[in-house]
C-alpha cells in the first residue's frame, strides 16, 4: 500500500494484534475514515470490506481501492448495516470486524464540516451530510430537548441554564458563535482547565448523528456477521460509548437464564469469549498523537454459539 495515510489512527498496532489478521481472511472496518485500520489489514494480506457514511471518506478513499489489488471493497453506509452489505456479496461470515467510534480526524480538521469549535465554521456536523444538522437542531428543538441532549449525552450538569442560553441566542449558525454563547452562559474564562463548549458539541454531535444507537446495532450486526473464532475491536473515545462496549461484551461472554418466574426459560450461551482487558494509549502514542488520550480499545473473539436477540436501544 504505496499512499501514506493523512492521519494517524489510534492504537493501530494494538488493535492489529488483537484482529490477529492472516493471509485470505476477510476484515470489516466499518469506520474506514482515512483508512488507517484498513490499510494494515491490507499490508497482513487480508481482503477488507470497509464502511463509511461520509461521502468525502469514500471518495478520498478510492486510490487505496485502486492500489489494493481488488481486495478493498469501500461501502457508503452506516457499519450497522453490514450485515445486508455481506450478504449482497454473497459472504456468510468474516473473520474479523474493527470500529474506530466518534468522529473522525478528517472531519475535526475541516472547518466547513462544523465539527470543531477550534476554528469557525458553518454548524453542521452531520458526518453523512444528509439529514438534521447541528444547527437545526439547536433552532427548531425546544429548550427541554436540549436541555436533555446536554445533559444525557454531553454530561453537562448546568445544561438547563446551557439550552437557555441557546434558545435566547438563536438563529445560531457558526460553531464559534454557539461555543461562545455556552462559554458565557457557564462563566468560562481563558485559563480554566477545560472549555465547557467541549460537551455540548459532544452532546449535539452525538445526537444529530444518532452515535450510540448506532453503536449499539452495529454491536449486535458484528456478533451476527463474525464466524466463529473471528475477531472484534472497538476503539471507544468518551465514557458513553465505552460503557456500551463494555456492557456489551460482559453479557454477551457470560451465560445467563431467562427469569425462573416466566413460563418459558430461555438459556442464552456466550457468544463471545477471550474478552481482553481494555488498552489505552502508551506514553509515546500520547506524545505523537494527543488525540490518543482518551482512546480505550475492547477486543473479544466470537464463540460458535449463535447471536443474542438485540435489545432496546440507545439515543
């Protein structure tokens, strides 16, 4: 793979070890972003079917599609949809699936993608560029709902006096025009540790790009698309998302019994086991690459026992 990667994918060397990928397998990335994941898997000799609703990553992507020997095949569409992807392919099984979770590097440095605060730019952030966009979102919802957005999602423990402040604010437009209308609502001055604008585009991006359901049937479509022995390793990057890998795992590696007071009782055998401990960033990935910090990888392998029925979902 002759075409270096624009960014640097977090814990690639970790989480190439725990896929553990070999000559022949097929590999999901099911957040291709700028390719970083893939193009290891491609380098191990694997054929990777990789996904992403960003139409400026799957266009961007296609020279690694072109330099890959016709074992890239890139997908537009949410990862949760894998299943319906493999099976237009004819494909039963894969031997490993891999999610990197939250937005992307790309789409953090692009001003006009209006995920960032750290430059102004139109407020967007809708990672497939269809649909309710952020600023949508903070004009038409009613104060309650943002409120509940701010506080469910951003864990923004002050988010009704954040979502008056928008409402009193609005039309909003930029991204640096919301930040400032949170900074001032929560007193934030220059030297503060933290900017308080950081949870609420956590908690509006989140929302507008429907993340943890998303995460949540794309949990369940990888336990449905990974043979048996085959390989899963999420990259989470906020507390959110690595509660619901986390639970995840926990239940489905455990063997658990419907309830003694119903009149059927179904047994549900683990359908994942080796579930590895989480990994975080070295002090030298830290130091090459910040955005590493908060980054925690899961890593589990498939048993041969079939996939539990999914349950309710997240936001």
């Amino acid at each position: 793979m002759s075409a270096p990667a624009p960014h640097i994918p977090v814990l690639l060397d970790e989480v190439i070890a725990g896929l553990a990928p070999r000559p022949g397998e097929t590999h999901v990335d099911g957040t291709f972003g700028a390719g970083g994941y893939t193009r290891a898997l491609l380098a191990a000799g694997a054929n990777v079917i990789a996904f992403d609703r960003d139409p400026d990553a799957i266009a961007e992507g296609q020279a690694l599609v072109a330099d890959s020997d016709g074992r890239l095949d890139l997908v537009e569409d949410v990862y949760s949809r894998m299943g319906d992807a493999l099976a237009e392919r004819g494909l039963d099984a894969v031997d490993g699936v891999t999610l990197d979770i939250g937005v992307s590097s790309m789409q953090l440095d692009r001003a006009d993608r209006g995920f960032s605060f750290q430059t102004d730019g139109p407020l967007d952030m809708r990672m497939g560029q269809a649909g309710v966009s952020a600023a949508d979102f903070v004009n038409e919802a009613d104060e309650a709902e943002i409120a509940d957005v701010l506080f469910h999602l951003g864990e923004e423990r002050q988010s009704r006096r954040v979502a008056r402040a928008i409402v009193a604010a609005r039309p909003i437009t930029r991204t640096g025009q919301l930040a400032t209308i949170v900074r001032r609502s929560l007193g934030y001055r220059e030297h503060d540790k933290k900017d308080p604008a950081t949870r609420t585009f956590q908690a509006i991006r989140i929302h507008v790009n429907r993340e943890l359901g998303e995460l949540e049937d794309g949990l369940a479509a990888a336990e449905q698309a990974l043979a048996p022995g085959g390989r899963l390793a999420i990259v989470s990057f906020h507390s959110l998302e690595d509660r619901i890998v986390k639970r995840f795992l926990k239940e489905r590696s455990g063997t658990q019994a419907g309830s003694r007071h119903l009149p059927e009782v179904q047994v549900r055998t683990a359908s994942f086991e080796a579930v590895a401990k989480p990994v975080r960033a070295s002090e030298a990935e830290l130091a090459r690459n910040p955005r590493s910090r908060s980054a925690t990888l899961r890593v589990a392998r498939r048993t041969a026992a079939s996939p539990w029925a999914p349950k309710g979902r997240a936001s």
